[in-house]
C-alpha cells in the first residue's frame, strides 16, 4: 500500500460527510479512511481495499480538508484574515524549526483583528518553562495537560497548528469548587479594575459555557464578548445570572449546596470583620442563597 503523506482534518472530514458520501465514497469506506487517520490498525483485507479503492482517491478528499500545507492544520479558516493565515503558516513553520518535536499553535487576534498588540504561539512542553517575548511574538509554554483542556477545546476552534487536534477530548475537571473560586476572583477583578480581569473573564465564559453544555467560544467569539462585557454598565449583574444558571445547570447536588451555605456563613463572618464591603458580600450572600434555592428544588 502506497503510503500517505499527509494527515487528514477528521473534524472538517465529518462536516462534509454529506457531500463525499456517497459521491466519492461508501459509507464502509468513509469509516475506513476515519480509522486509518484515527491511527487505528486496519486488517489486511482492509489495507488492501484502502490501497487498491481509496488511496486513489485521497486527493479529492485532501483538497476538501483545512490541511494547507505540509504539517499545517488550519481550523476555522473562514474567520482568519487570508493575509494572515499566510504569515501564520510561515511563523509556525519556523519557530516548528526551533521547537522541534513540540505541538504548537497561534490562535488570538493576529488571526482575526485588524489591531493586535502581538503574535501569540503556543508551545505544549513536558516542562515547565517562563512565557518570553520574542520581538512582535509572545511565546506562551503550556503544559502536556494542556492537550484536554478547556482552552485548547476553545483555541482548536479558530488556529494554526503543526498538530492536528480535531479527536482531542476535554479532560480537564471542572468543579463547583474550581468555578465558585474562578466566579469571585472575577468579581473581585471587577471591583478593583485589576489589569488581569481580561484573562479571568475568559476562563469564567468557557466554563459556564462547559457547565451549561452549550458551545465552546472560539478565539474570536470570546474577544467579543469580553469587550460586550467590559463595555457593560454593570457587568455583575450579568455575571451574577450566568454563574446561578450554570451551577444549577451543571451540577445541583447536595453536596454543592452544602458548600455553598458554608460559604454564605463565611461571608457573614466577612461582613462583621469589614463592614465597608457590606454590599459586596451581601450581594454575593443573595447570590449563593438563590442558587440554593433553585439547587435544592433540583435535587
């Protein structure tokens, strides 16, 4: 069997299922091209029907796939400014050079904004290793536990990549605990202008985004909706809605509510120890009483 060359874009395949089955291939054989680019082994009767029937075949498919050159995989092309794709696909070729062996990727508003402060690469390592600047690059080390989670699901939306992450699975756990602490950083980033709110926000929508089951934002959906936001009045007031909806959404239990009282007696304590933020915490006490409230009518 003549070997292949390229890998194929298994995410944007299924997208065009309708179109290549059953115009070019049978449904037994669009399942035999997923298994091979799955890595999965085939038999020899079906290496041998892959190599005799749909190797042939495969340059159709290719042209249909986000693959745009050799060891690129595009996702969200539709979004990406063309000018820019061009100058992706050569960073990540070269700095692929420098970091050999290593999965990385662009995503951010060098892809789809006009205005950009810089180039953001990804780079996934075994170790642990300081974020630089590189001239107009900022290189940002992510680790191997990078691959389930929450922000490469969102970044694998709208990127250029030497990796081809369309079967990556989140695997990252997302607890009451993880989002009750990532909902009052935020707030607090919110009360106090910090510099880091942009950062915080973001977390806090692919989260309630996962726990609500609705769809990841990609890059440019959530560099949308943090400028909506910031650009709010009263964003707490919006943020405050969403974070009730999601934890009885994503996880009304018993042992959630528990946690949650036990905060509310937390925040009394707070109110008595610093009285000047009497309205924060009180707000905060209303919004964990009400997510009991509507918890407890779910269990």
């Amino acid at each position: 069997m003549r070997k292949l060359t390229f890998q194929l874009n298994l995410a944007e395949i299924h997208k065009i299922k309708k179109e290549i089955v059953p115009t070019l291939f049978t449904e037994h054989q669009f399942n035999l091209i997923e298994k091979k680019f799955s890595h999965k082994s085939l038999t020899p009767s079906e290496r041998n029907e892959f190599s005799r029937t749909i190797s042939r075949k495969m340059n159709a498919i290719y042209a249909l796939t986000a693959k745009e050159s050799s060891g690129i995989f595009i996702f969200g092309k539709e979004k990406i400014i063309p000018s820019r794709l061009q100058l992706a696909i050569t960073y990540l070729k070269k700095f692929s050079r420098k970091f050999k062996n290593k999965t990385l990727f662009i995503t951010g508003s060098f892809l789809h904004q006009e205005q950009f402060q810089d180039i953001d690469i990804f780079v996934i390592s075994k170790y642990d290793k300081e974020d630089y600047q590189e001239g107009k690059f900022h290189l940002n080390y992510l680790s191997e536990e990078a691959y389930g989670s929450l922000f490469l699901a969102s970044a694998r939306k709208l990127c250029v990549s030497n990796t081809d992450f369309s079967l990556s699975k989140i695997t990252e756990k997302i607890t009451s605990e993880t989002y009750l602490s990532l909902y009052q950083e935020l707030m607090n980033d919110i009360q106090n202008k910090s510099p880091g709110i942009k950062k915080t926000l973001r977390e806090f929508l692919l989260q309630d985004a996962f726990l609500t089951k609705s769809p990841l934002p990609n890059s440019l959906e959530l560099h949308q909706q943090v400028r909506i936001f910031l650009r709010m009045r009263n964003p707490q007031a919006i943020l405050r809605k969403l974070f009730v909806r999601a934890l009885v959404m994503g996880m009304p239990n018993k042992k959630e509510i528990i946690a949650l009282k036990e905060m509310i007696a937390s925040y009394k304590e707070l109110i008595e120890e610093y009285p000047q933020h009497q309205q924060y915490y009180g707000e905060t006490i209303n919004t964990f009483k009400e997510v009991i409230a509507l918890g407890s009518a779910a269990v």
